[in-house]
C-alpha cells in the first residue's frame, strides 16, 4: 500500500456503532473519518419501525433514524466517506495503521472496526422481498407488530427459542420450524419453550418458500418435509429468521486482531480494545448476546473514549516525516 493522508481516528463502518463512535471522537476534536460503506447506516436501513430505541416515544423508521444519527456525527466534524475498505494494514507494535479506501491509503494512530453483523438468511423465494413485510430477523425488535398473530420461527438453537418465548408474548402462536426433530438448543431452553402454551414444534421441515396475500404482506409458508419430501402450506403472518449471524470480519482475519470461532472480534474485558494497540472494534462485530441498536450505540461510545484516551497516553508521530511512499 502507498499512504496519501494521515487522520487521527479511522471508522470503518457505519450503523448505531459507527455514527456515535463518531460523533463522541468529532466532540473530542478528533475529526475522524468514517468510511460508511456503499450500504451506510447498517441493518436498520432494513428495518421499518423502531420503537425501542430510546427518545423517541412514537417510533421511528429505521432509515430515518440512521440518517438523524449520521447527521449529527456531521455537525460535529465527522468526515463521512461513501465508500468501501478494501484492504487494512495494522501495525502490531502501535505504529500507524493503513485503511485502503477504494485505492488511496490513509495512515491512521487509531482504527474503530464497526463492521457489524449480517443476519444468516434462508435464500428461499420470497424471503427478500418480504423482509420487512412480515420475514423478520428480531422478534425483540419486531414481535409487537404481530400480536394476536400467527408466526413461525425458522431455527433450532438457544437463540430461536429465545426468539420463541419472547415472541409468544405477542403472537397467537408461534410454530418452530426446524430441519431436524433433534435441536441444537440447550436443554433448559428447550423445556421453557415446550412449556409455553402457544408455542409448537414443526419438525423435520425447512421453509421453501414465503408467498404474500393481496396487500403485499407474507401470508404463507411453504414447508418441506426433510423426510418424505411431502410439502405443508402455513398460513402466517410474521416469520423469523433466527439461523445465526456472521460478523463481517473478513478484514482483520489476517491482521493480528482475535477472533473466536464464530468469528467475532474478541476485545479486552469491558473494553473496546483488540490485541492490536491502537485498534478498537465495537458494535455486533463483537457482540454475540444482544446485538440491539441500543447496545451497538453504546459500544460505539466506548470506542470512541477508548481511542480518545489512547491518543491522550500515546506518543504522537511527526506529521511532517509520516512518509508518503
């Protein structure tokens, strides 16, 4: 790589984690530059209404809260950058990093990784179309607009019959939806969902297809039976996707920054700090229990203030002899 510019504070990413790893680095002074990514602003760009995300009483659409949240990291002084990293060079011993954005490098002290998490998806017909209109990926975010409702989960682990209990509160009834009459969920997880009384269990079936009524809303799921073959038409109203998740941390595989075996980055204690000095990762990048936009803003301040007071305790460069080679 050949370096061009020097910034105190890198961000790569967008999201609730980004924009206020943002906005705390711009109110310190810090300027930082955030390269968003062509699809800025995260998964709640795929949501429509939030109603769990504090201050705001009525809700707001995702999309609309993403853009407030980008705009007052801009006030601030962030430099926003629509475009992709394509590349990273970490410095091991704390020196200066290298971002490659879209061909031209930058030489940073600090990199705030905010890359998020992508919802696993079915990849049947359908389910794009439809998310938003009945396919979820949260029923913490979503499960209050089906109440009364019929839905299904589509998964077999701790996190489906999460889903499952939490979304039993609203809906009329929830079916889990599993590929195999064995599950991968814990024993005590799967007793507490067995003893909840509109929940049932639809096994061995896969979805194969989600179809919509008149309004445009899903309204079917077509199931297959992993057995016979033999398919089964499920009148719903909401599903949800409850497969896992895959950090996107394809970028620092190979840099010296820890993951586990999922592949999300491992930080230090209740830090934001990674194994490489003057690197930070914050957001559902490294968060595999509660991955909300509340907690993903959270994390994103403590990167900020984490990469603040490295700045604060570290020697700095001399500018003038950061070599463009």
């Amino acid at each position: 790589m050949t370096a061009s510019n020097y910034e105190n504070v890198v961000i790569v990413g967008s999201g609730p984690a980004g924009y206020t790893a943002a906005l705390y680095s711009a109110r310190a002074n810090l300027e930082p530059l955030v390269v968003e990514g062509w699809a800025w602003g995260g998964l709640l760009q795929q949501t429509t209404d939030v109603e769990n995300f504090p201050g705001f009483p009525s809700g707001i659409m995702g999309p609309e809260l993403m853009t407030q949240m980008r705009e007052q990291a801009g006030r601030f002084g962030a430099k926003l950058e629509l475009d992709e990293v394509t590349g990273l060079e970490l410095s091991r011993d704390g020196g200066l990093h290298k971002v490659d954005i879209g061909g031209e490098v930058v030489q940073t002290r600090t990199v705030i990784l905010a890359m998020g998490a992508q919802h696993k998806k079915l990849g049947v017909p359908g389910e794009e179309a439809l998310s938003g209109r009945g396919v979820s990926y949260c029923a913490t975010c979503d499960a209050a607009f089906f109440r009364d409702k019929p839905t299904i989960i589509v998964g077999g682990g701790d996190s489906a019959m999460e889903e499952a209990i939490f979304l039993a509160k609203f809906a009329s009834r929830v079916a889990i939806v599993h590929r195999r009459d064995e599950f991968r969920a814990s024993q005590i997880m799967l007793d507490r969902a067995r003893e909840t009384p509109n929940i049932e269990f639809l096994t061995p079936y896969v979805v194969s297809e989600f179809r919509s009524g008149d309004d445009g809303a899903l309204a079917v799921a077509e199931l297959k039976n992993t057995v016979d073959g033999s398919q089964r038409s499920l009148e719903i109203s909401g599903a949800f996707v409850a497969i896992g998740h895959e950090p996107q941390s394809q970028l620092v595989a190979d840099q010296g920054v820890e993951l586990d075996e999922s592949g999300y980055v491992a930080v230090d204690g209740r830090s934001t700090r990674t194994a490489v000095p003057g690197v930070f990762a914050a957001g559902d990048l490294v968060d595999h229990t509660y991955r909300q936009a509340i907690t993903a803003a959270g994390s994103g301040c403590q990167a900020a203030l984490d990469a603040e007071w490295y700045l604060r305790d570290t020697p700095a460069p001399d500018v003038d002899a950061v070599a463009v080679q």
